[in-house]
C-alpha cells in the first residue's frame, strides 16, 4: 500500500482544508447573503461560534420563503445542519440557498455556505457548512396557511 508524501512545506491540515476548496460556487442556488465574521463573533479557540453561523444560515435560507409567501412565516424545523469546516474572523461567507421542496403550507430550503479565506495565501472557496431548513407561512394568528407555487 502506498503511502502519498507530504511536503514538508505543507501541512497536513493545509492540505485537507486546500483538498476541499472549489473554484467555483453554486450556478444553480441564489446568492442570498454575504458576510464577514468579526472577533466579536468568536468563541474561545479563536472560531466562529456555532450558533453565530446558525443564525446567518436562518437569515439566508428565510430569503426565499420571504419572497415567496408574501407575508408572515416561521422556521418550524431545521432538518440538517453540517459543519464541514471552522470558519475564521475575516472570511468572506457566501450563502446560497435553493427550495427544495414545496408543500401546502410550507417550504424546504437548501443553504450552502462558502468561505473565501481573504486573509490566507489559499484561493478559491471553502464549502463550510450546509443546511437543510423548513419555513411555514402564517396568518395574522399564527396559523398555518397555504402558499402559492411559482411556476416550476
């Protein structure tokens, strides 16, 4: 079994994080928000919290129900969410997000998570996190109420 040689002018985790960079992003989502993440945004080892990026993935994926419901909705269920990679003070995120699937009241959005390390030597995109949210409109009450479906 052959072993692969690491240089030893990259480190292995330069490596893994450079194995998984795109040069492109998504052409079949929409560009729905943009946002670099400050010190204030850290937790101890010097990342961006968790929750933070959560809450950027809520905005972004409520982008498409927005426009879609015309009206009051809620984020009723976050169905995945996957942290691929940490994402540092200074990247420049990109959320793109696509509906996934359409119900009565409701809707599934996809939002994916792209890291452009602005500070580093490395370029191209990260795919740092990826999320699979479930919006449902409202009324005035609170309650459920059906959504028209744009032409498909």
């Amino acid at each position: 079994m052959n072993t692969p040689e690491i240089s030893p002018t990259h480190s292995t985790a330069s490596q893994a994080a450079h194995a998984h960079t795109v040069l492109q992003l998504p052409t079949d989502q929409e560009l729905v928000l943009k946002v670099i993440p400050m010190p204030a945004d850290c937790n101890a080892n010097g990342d961006i919290f968790g929750g933070w990026v959560m809450a950027q993935v809520d905005l972004a994926g409520s982008v498409l129900p927005a426009r879609a419901v015309r009206g009051r909705f809620a984020t009723v269920a976050v169905n995945q969410f996957i942290f691929k990679q940490p994402v540092k003070v200074g990247d420049l995120l990109s959320f793109f997000s696509k509906v996934t699937h359409w119900g009565h009241t409701s809707m599934t959005v996809r939002v994916e998570v792209f890291a452009e390390r602005i500070s580093g030597p490395q370029e191209g995109y990260l795919k740092v996190t990826e999320a699979s949210l479930t919006y449902v409109a409202i009324d005035a009450s609170g309650q459920p109420r059906p959504i028209q479906h744009p032409t498909l």
